[in-house]
C-alpha cells in the first residue's frame, strides 16, 4: 500500500447507499458506499451551509447535503444542485484487506463552471 493512502475504516462499517464521517489525517471525510458497490471520499463539509455531507442521502454518485439540499459529485465534487455553487474536494480510494484506505494529501478539486 502506498504511504499516502491512510486506513479509512472497514468496508463493512459504511453499508451500501450511505456514508459514514471518519477523520483522516486530522481532514474530516465523508467515506461513501454507493449501491452498486464502488467506494468513493469526499470532504465532509458541505461548501454552501458547512455541516456534515456524511449525514445526508446517497443516490447513484450524489451525495446531498441534508441541510439545504446541495447535491455534489462524489466522482468529481462539483455542486449538481443549487444552493451549493463551490466545489468539495475528493479524495482517492482503494480496497485492500476489507478495509477502506483515503488519500487525503492528494484531494482533487475542479474548478466550477
């Protein structure tokens, strides 16, 4: 495993279509688990309203904030739903012995367009 990569948490403890808030390297992340079975890390801050994403709903690779409803990207962290207009860094994921491991030092932001 690559040293930047830092044990997240176990697969098992993020079921299917949620999302669990974890610390990573002193960075809060939203570890997401969508339906069909693929692991995504997005920073648990919603950029419009600053509460936790990890709290809200998962559909497909969306995650929406339960506050006010911005939705973002989990594969890109782009806003798709207003009243979020700024991106959430992402982070790098990998599986390996059943646990979930986050690159945090190699977030990804694009710029919003």
């Amino acid at each position: 495993m690559a040293n930047d990569f830092v044990r997240a948490c176990a697969v098992g403890e993020v079921p299917a279509g949620e999302a669990i808030g974890v610390q990573v390297n002193g960075e809060p992340v939203a570890v997401v688990h969508t339906e069909d079975d693929q692991f995504f890390a997005i920073r648990d801050v919603c950029s419009h309203a600053e509460v936790p994403l990890s709290e809200g709903d998962v559909e497909g690779c969306t995650i929406e904030c339960w506050l006010h409803g911005s939705q973002f990207d989990l594969r890109t962290g782009k806003p798709t739903g207003l009243p979020a207009t700024e991106a959430v860094p992402t982070y790098e994921t990998r599986i390996s012995d059943g646990d979930v491991y986050v690159a945090v030092q190699t977030a990804t932001q694009e710029p919003v367009k």
